[in-house]
C-alpha cells in the first residue's frame, strides 16, 4: 500500500495501517477496533529497517530509551496514533518530531 503523505510530507499512521490484524479496542470495550501492537511493531521495525536506521538512532531522535522503542517493535507496548506518527516521521528526519 502506498504512503500518502500528509501536510509538510509527513507520512500518517492511517495511511497504511488499516491492512494490519486487528483486534477488540481494549478502550471502548469492543466498539470499535485497533491494528494489534504485534503487528504494527513488526511493520514499524521493516520501515526503520528499510529506512537503515538502527533502533537506537529512531530512540534518540524521539528521545526514547532504546529498549523502549525495542518493546515498541516487539509489541510488548502499546501503539496509539500520537505515538505512530512520531515514530514514522523520527523515520523521515534527522531531530525529533514535535509532541
């Protein structure tokens, strides 16, 4: 699926993120859906891959710790859209996204 880019070219976490697995929304208790963080970190972990970039460098630029982006890939913390966003442009440009 193709990124389209948003305002000033950043690329937004709902352009592609309707393929993943989803799963019950934990926060409406079942009235709607999210992607599953397994899968939206894998697919986040194949974009900074492809991006060349190591974990540690996405971590600086969000100004994360590196194991906090390592849970981030691997699921073992949640995504919301706030947080895909930051990552997908940290992905883009050498400084941190604005919070």
């Amino acid at each position: 699926m193709a990124n389209k880019p948003s305002r000033a070219g950043l690329v937004r976490c709902a352009d592609w993120v309707g393929d993943l697995p989803q799963r019950v929304c934990p926060e409406c208790g079942g009235g709607g859906t999210v992607a599953d963080p397994a899968a939206i970190g894998a697919r986040m972990r194949e974009l900074r891959e492809k991006a060349r970039l190591t974990g540690r460098e996405v971590a600086r630029r969000l100004g994360l710790s590196a194991m906090y982006v390592c849970d981030l890939e691997h699921g073992r913390r949640g995504w919301n859209a706030e947080r895909m966003t930051n990552y997908l442009n940290a992905l883009r440009s050498p400084t941190a996204p604005a919070h």
